[in-house]
C-alpha cells in the first residue's frame, strides 16, 4: 500500500532537513516511489523596516519535501 510523508523545515536547514529524511528512511525501510519539494516564496522578515526596497530583507523560506513511499 503507497502511502506519503512530509518532511518540513528552512532553506537555512537543507543539511538538517536531508539527514532527517535519510534517517527515516534507513530506520523505517521504506521503498521511495517519488519524491518532490516545494520552496515557498520569500516574504518579508516580520516587522522588517529596510531603508530601501533594494535592501528588504527576507525570513528564509519554507521548504516541505513529500515523500511517495512503500513499507518494504
């Protein structure tokens, strides 16, 4: 039976986020059948005031990875 996870974390995070992923995936003994992430877009920093829109800065994304899996 396929069934999906999600994995979630920062653009800041890749290496936590793959090694969090590769972990579940050597403990659980999954068969992968598809994979994909999404990087959410940017958006300002909560309460950022730049002195310019050239220098706004931005809280690192979101990124959420899925996972297509099979119990093996």
């Amino acid at each position: 039976m396929q069934q999906i996870k999600l994995f979630r974390g920062l653009e800041t995070e890749l290496a936590r986020v793959e090694g969090q992923i590769n972990q579940w995936l050597a403990e659980y003994g999954a068969r992968v059948i598809q994979m994909s992430a999404t990087l959410a877009p940017q958006s300002p920093a909560f309460g950022a005031q730049p002195a310019s829109p050239s220098l706004m800065t931005h809280a690192p994304s979101d990124v959420l990875v899925v996972l297509l899996y099979e119990k093996t």
